[in-house]
C-alpha cells in the first residue's frame, strides 16, 4: 500500500525538561516506571527527531527484545515518526527485532528507500518486566549506534524541550505481517528473523555445518527467553540441522522467566553446569536480552570473550564471508591483548577504543577493521554495525566444521602459538554514586606517582586515564577508564558503568599475559591472585565502599 496524500493533523503536547540522564554506553536506560511517567519516553523520542532533523520521507526502523512496555513505545514511536515527516516505518513482527537485526534491516532498506536510522527498544542485559529495566538507543543510517555528537545534541535537546508532537491514531497490529497507514506514513510489519538469517547463510557455510551436524556434533543454546530464541531456533534447529530442543528458553518473555538476560557464569549457570557436567554437548553458547552478545563454551571449557575474538580472527578465512583475510582489528581497551597477539602475526593494524561498539562504527565503515569485540561478550564484524551474539556463535561452528576439533582443542592450540592472557572481571554493583566517584577520584590523582611502586610481586610500569582519538573523524574521548600496567605486561583497569540503572557499578579488568612456553594451563584466579591484592591496594575498594568482594565476577 502507498502512504495517502492527506497527511493526519499533527497534535502538539506541551512538555518540560525532564531528566534525561546523558545517554551513556548504550543509549538512555531506566526503571520501566521512570519511562512510563507522563510525557518521558515520548520527550526522548521527540529529542531524537529534533537533534536528528530526519529529511522529509526517511524510513524508521523500530524494533526491540521483547521486554515489557516495548509495545507501548513502540505504538507512540510509529505515530511521533508519522508527525515528523518520515515515510516508512519498518518494525519487526511482534515488535521483535535483535540489536543486530535491526543493525541489518537499517543498512539493508535504507540503501533501497534512502537514508534511514532505527530505535531499538532494550536495556539489553538488564532484567525486565514492570518493576525492572527498559531502554532506548538511536541508531544512525550505517546501522550502528549513534556517535558522541548525536548522543549529546539528542541530550541537550532533552534539557530545552517544550513540546512532543504525534497524529492521532490508533494502534496498529503488531503481529501481522504487511503494510498499514499511520497519518500518511507506511509502516510494514517485517519477519523480524529472515533478513538477518539470509545474511548469516552469505557469510558461513551452512553445508559444512550441516555436515558437522549430521556426523553427530551437538549443541545447547541458551536464549535466556530473550529474542534471540526465534533467530536461532530458525538458524540452528531448522535450517543447521540441530535437534530439536538445542536451543533452550527460546520463547522471548517480557520479564525473560524472572532472571536477567545476561551470559556469564551467574546468570547462565544452567548452561555451564550443562556444559562442565557429565554428558556435555560439544559446544555451548548463549545470547543476552537483545542478541547483541555471546558466550561460547566447549565440553568442560568455558572461552573468555577476550579469547574468543582472537580465536575467531585467528581462524576466520575459514568462513566464506572472510576467506580474503581480515583488514584489521579493533578491541575496547579495557579487552585483553589476546587479539593483539593475533593482529601482529597476521600483520594487520589492532585499534584500541573506548568501551561502548559506538566507537567501532567509523574503523568499519572506513574499512579499517574487519572484526572487533569487547571482552563483555561482544563479537562481529562489518557485516552490521552492532556486536552480534549468532554470528560469533555461526562463526565458530564454521571453524569447527573446517578444523575438526574439539573446542578445547582449538584453545590450547591457539595459546601454544600466541600465549595465554588470564583474564577477569570484577563488578562491585548498586554502589551509592559519591562514594564510587570517590574512589575514582581518588584513584586519579595517585595515577602520576605510581610508576616505579611495588605491589607485592607487581611493580607499575605506566598508569594513565585513557582518552580516544578517533582515527577517522578525529573526535576525542576523555575519562575512558583508568589503567595502571605493571612490567611484564600484567594490568588493572578500574571504570565506572555506563549502563547501570542503579546507583553506580565499579568494573575492575584483570590481565596476566602468559607467553608460548609458559604456564598455559593454570587456573585463572591463581593466576590473578597477586593482581587482585594489588587491585585493592591501588584502589582501596573495601575502604571505599564496604565491600570485600565483587558481586559478580566474569
Ligand atoms: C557494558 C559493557 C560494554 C558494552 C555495553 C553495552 O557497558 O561493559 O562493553 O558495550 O555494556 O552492551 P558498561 O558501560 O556498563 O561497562 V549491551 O549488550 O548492554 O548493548
Ligand atoms: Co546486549
């Protein structure tokens, strides 16, 4: 269908400033009841289309992870880009779009109806349901999330704003496929999950996979009851091969059954006790609220994200979609060196950024890099501009279909050539805000007498606050963490959450690099026992806050 001529009556409501906290890591985050208070969702909404200025005609793409109250925004975000001149909203069935997919859907449709950008709905990992989080994110025309500039001209218009401005009209139907009219705008309700699965089968070889499959290889997949259940029950079980019931929790729930959709050895412990037990399949990965992450496991092995993104650059010729080779790498800072080690042998450039995929977009649309990834269980590429939990996992299944190998295998093999970085984090969680920023202030103002300090085994070398030079565009990032490497190449990184919704979260990233030859095989927190003390020492965590151990530790 055509949108009419006859554009509805726009309907203006007066509004004031809210606090709109600056949309940090990861676009704006909140309690559902922050979001459902009059006027606020709609007062980000209207601040994105007056920073963004979207030409008359753009196509909007609105999807989300299935968490409670997206389909209330969703219905007032189809009739605010109906009032602001767009032509096409796309959204996925259901209101259902995983971070990538919609990455995906941005870039595909807006080379075939024009510039474009996309709301995605989602606090991610956060746990939902009325009493928990929800979020929103603006994603710019290259399919990833809006750059610094964006971010702050969408928050400085959140503390001038007088008016949010919508048509009226009713809902529409989310859950069937087809075009509909709001206020003389299209909007199409799309299979959220074909597109995306399309692109999946151009990068790897399903027929391998399906070999590997078919000889018997097996696999469990926990979608936490988050939206990557219908992705990956479509990819792995239908069209791979896998048996039925290989992906588990595969029906997205609002309140994700009550847990927080969140890899890691806490929340997924289900899924490690599965794959450290008896009759462990032979590999095992699982996927966070909005598919943007990854976990992989192997019978008895649990592999780092740090490692996974250098085992998987190591390997990715493998895969039709980079059998060229790999342009570069690019890694957030506080993510181990592993990728390093694999940059330099197949001598391409390793980017350092800032925490958040923001900072990847512009190396992957120059063309810098190939690969990145985030030690919080981001991986991709630049075949979207998001991280990207199924692909990292149909990446992998590509290499163990070529390699015939044990996951394990592969791992060992892989630190025998390049060395082995331990690695942990430790998340000090819901700490009141002053004394968090006491610490870091703290911690700051020491950072230039530590060089030459010992700390038990440990002597600093170098300790800074790392700041970003955009490569491309030149733009700068301050304040991105504070690092403190020692000699030999051990290292602890302190910085505060970006994505929190309560009070702060203090995130402390241990390194211990093992060269080829050394101890390969150890147990991490041995490993990292003398980093921990000094960890403390550096920055006198239980002083500050009163606690002596971390929340969570990944
Ligand atoms: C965290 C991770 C970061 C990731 C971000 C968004 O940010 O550390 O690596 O990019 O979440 O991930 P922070 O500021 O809380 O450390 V997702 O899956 O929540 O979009
Ligand atoms: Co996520």
């Amino acid at each position: 269908m055509t949108p009419t001529a006859a554009a509805a009556t726009i309907v203006t409501h007066a509004t004031t400033p809210f606090d709109g906290q600056k949309p940090g890591t990861s676009g704006l985050r909140k309690k559902v009841v922050v979001f459902a208070q009059a006027n606020y969702a709609e007062n980000f909404i209207q601040s994105v289309f007056d920073a963004v200025q979207p030409p008359q005609g753009s196509t909007l793409v609105i999807g989300g992870d299935g968490r409670y109250y997206n389909r209330t925004v969703i219905q007032q975000a189809i009739r605010m880009a109906a009032a602001h001149g767009y032509g096409r909203v796309l959204v996925g069935q259901g209101g259902i779009l995983s971070t990538p997919a919609a990455s995906h859907v941005i870039r595909k449709y807006g080379s075939k109806y024009g510039a474009s950008g996309g709301l995605i709905l989602s606090a991610s990992h956060n746990p939902g349901g009325p009493d928990e989080d929800f979020g929103i994110k603006y994603n710019i025309a290259n399919g990833g999330p809006a750059p610094e500039g964006v971010t702050e001209a969408i928050y400085a218009r959140t503390q001038t704003i007088d008016r949010w401005q919508t048509v009226d009209a009713p809902d529409i139907d989310l859950d069937t496929i087809g075009t509909v009219e709001v206020g003389g705008m299209a909007v199409e309700v799309i299979d959220p999950v074909a597109d995306y699965a399309a692109l999946m089968e151009e990068l790897f070889d399903f027929p391998a996979i399906r070999a590997l499959v078919a000889s018997g290889f097996t696999m469990a997949f926990d979608a936490m009851s988050a939206v990557t259940g219908p992705y990956a029950t479509e990819i792995l079980e239908r069209r791979l091969g896998f048996a039925k019931g290989t992906v588990r929790n595969g029906t997205p729930l609002e309140d994700f059954g009550g847990h927080h959709p969140d890899p890691n050895m806490v929340h997924a412990h289900v899924l490690f006790a599965t794959m450290f037990g008896a009759d462990a399949p032979d590999f095992g990965a699982a996927s966070d609220g909005d598919g943007d992450r990854n976990i992989i496991l192997g019978k008895g092995i649990f592999i780092t994200p740090s490692d996974s993104v250098a085992m998987l650059a190591a390997n990715a010729h493998l895969a039709p979609g980079y059998a060229r080779g790999l342009s570069g790498l690019a890694r957030s800072m506080p993510t181990s060196a592993a990728a390093d080690h694999v940059a330099k042998a197949l001598g391409i450039p390793l980017y350092e950024t800032p925490t958040g995929w923001k900072f990847f977009g512009t190396l992957l649309d120059a063309g810098l890099a190939t690969i990145c990834g985030e030690e919080s269980a981001g991986t991709g590429s630049d075949h979207v501009r998001e991280k990207d939990g199924l692909w990292a996992v149909l990446l992998w299944l590509n290499i163990l279909a070529v390699r015939q190998q044990p996951v394990a295998q592969i791992a060992a093999e892989h630190w025998a050539r390049f060395g082995r970085n331990y690695y942990a984090r430790h998340d000090y969680e819901a700490l009141p805000t002053p004394q968090a920023d006491a610490l870091i202030a703290e911690l700051t103002a020491s950072l230039p007498g530590l060089p030459g300090r010992a700390f038990g085994p440990l002597t600093v070398a170098t300790a800074d606050s790392f700041a970003y030079t955009d490569p491309v565009d030149g733009a700068v990032s301050r304040n991105q963490g504070l690092r403190v490497l020692f000699e030999g190449g051990s290292r602890v990184v302190f910085r505060l959450s970006g994505t929190g919704t309560q009070g702060a979260t203090l995130r402390v990233y241990l390194e211990r690099y093992e060269p080829a030859g050394g101890t390969l095989d150890a147990q991490t927190p041995d490993m990292l026992a003398d980093l921990i003390v000094a960890a403390e020492a550096l920055a006198g965590i239980a002083r500050h806050t009163a606690r002596t151990a971390p929340d969570v530790v990944t």
